[in-house]
C-alpha cells in the first residue's frame, strides 16, 4: 500500500484513499474475528484504526499532496 501510495497521492486521491482504507480495515477485522472466533457486526468498536497502526498497516489518510497550478512565463 506504501508505494501504491506514494504513487497516487499527487492530484485529488483522497475519496479513494479513504475507501481503500476503509475495505483494507474490513478485511482485516473479517480476519482476526474469523481467527478469535468472534461474532457479531460491531467491529468498528471492536477493532478501532489504532488496532491496524499496532499492526503496523501503512496509513493513507493524510499522505494526498493537492496539486498546484504553475503558470510557465
């Protein structure tokens, strides 16, 4: 993900990072609950962004860089 990022990140990706991160978070919890053999849909509560940063998962979230318009004279 870190270098899908960097690739990315230039222009107005942030829409898309969120929903990248969202479906990365998804999956993940799927995993560890299948894992610890937990029910239930309130993985939000459960396994909150934190969990992941512990992980060690590369964050998207505030790595997009806005494009600037330069005029060439």
């Amino acid at each position: 993900m870190r270098g899908w990022g960097a690739y990315f990140r230039n222009g107005y990706s942030g829409r898309k990072f969120n929903a990248v991160e969202g479906y990365v978070h998804e999956r993940l919890v799927i995993l560890a609950g299948r894992r610890r053999r937990l029910r239930g849909g309130n993985w939000t509560t459960r396994f909150a962004y934190g969990w992941i940063t512990r992980l060690g998962v590369y964050r998207l979230t505030g790595t997009v860089r806005r494009a600037t318009a330069h005029a060439s004279r």
